[in-house]
C-alpha cells in the first residue's frame, strides 16, 4: 500500500495576503513568462479619453480634419471627463478602504493558518477559530502565481497559500505536481 503524500504549510493571515488572495482571484486572463502588462489604470483613462473625444465629434455633428478641432473642444471634454476621473478615484479609494476595514474586522485577522496536503485532501486550520477539509475533487482549478497557490472551489470562491508558507521549494515543486494531477486545470505564471 502507498504511503501517502504530506505536505505541510503555516503562515500568519495578515492584510498583505489578503490582497495577494483578492488579486489571484481577480485575475482572469493568464500572465505569460516575461510579459508586459499595460497597468488597469492607464489602459482604462486612455480609454474614457477615447470615448469622451468620440462622444465630443458626434456631439458637435463634426466633421474632424486636425488637432486644433480637438483642442476647440478641450474645455467641453474637461467638464464632462473630470466627473467621472473624480467618481472614479473616489470609488476605488472607498472600495480599496472598505476591503481593509472588512478584513480588519474579520476574525481570521493576524491568525496562524496550517494547512496539511494529502494525496486525499486539504484540511486547514485557522488558531482558535475554524478548521475546514476540501477533497481535491471539490476544486474546479489552481492557479500558482509568483506570490502564491490559489485553490478556487467556483470561479471568485477559493482560498490563498503564500510562498512563503512552505519549508522548501521542493514542497512547493510536490504541491505543483499534485496539483496537477488532482485538479482538473492547473495554471502556473510563478515561472
């Protein structure tokens, strides 16, 4: 009979994994090895420009042939984009201030966190306040990033092991591997 396969973690839950947990999950599209993304920020503000200018030629029902037409329009631009520019900060400031108050009131906050990995299951302890067991067959997809292990159980709902966790990178090697063949999909971006 094979002797089954254990791979132990612990780390202390604080604010800093919890971010790292929200960003795992949010991310929806693969990061390959060494490349380069355009920040969310960026990408986002080129694109309300873009729309406001568009919305500011069909608004004037013109016909545009160079810059200075643009520039004519540059204070109706300004009074309608600088609204949202500040909706938009006020907003993922108070987002970003609600997600640090929610996790300050959370009882797993600053709490030691075990977790145990078999070729059967993943049980977690969290001190003096829950423990809970997964069957690998309750997991819809792992994700390896380069800050973590990522166990989604849907596709928002998952929990967060950080690198840091393990004793050896030959234990994260293992995890990765079992991972792989526990699961039915298993992306890695931590290369």
């Amino acid at each position: 009979m094979e002797q089954p396969e254990i791979i132990k973690a612990s780390f202390i839950w604080t604010f800093i994994e919890a971010k790292a947990r929200l960003e795992a999950l949010s991310t929806f599209s693969v990061k390959k090895k060494d490349e380069k993304r355009i920040p969310s920020w960026f990408s986002n503000g080129v694109s309300v420009i873009i729309v406001l200018v568009v919305m500011i030629i069909f608004l004037n029902n013109q016909r545009v042939t160079s810059f200075a037409q643009i520039q004519q329009s540059l204070p109706v631009i300004v009074a309608i984009a600088l609204p949202i520019i500040i909706f938009w900060l006020t907003f993922t400031y108070s987002r970003k201030q609600n997600f640090k108050r929610t996790f300050l009131q959370s009882p797993d906050n600053g709490k030691q966190v075990i977790v145990i990995f078999t070729n059967e299951e993943i049980e977690m302890m969290v001190q003096n306040v829950y423990e809970m067991r997964w069957k690998w067959a309750s997991l819809i997809e792992v994700r390896r990033t380069p800050k973590g292990f990522c166990f989604l159980q849907a596709p928002q709902t998952g929990f967060w092991i950080p690198m840091h966790a393990f004793n050896s990178q030959i234990d994260v090697d293992h995890l990765s591997e079992m991972a792989m063949r526990l699961t039915p999909k298993f992306i890695d971006t931590a290369e």
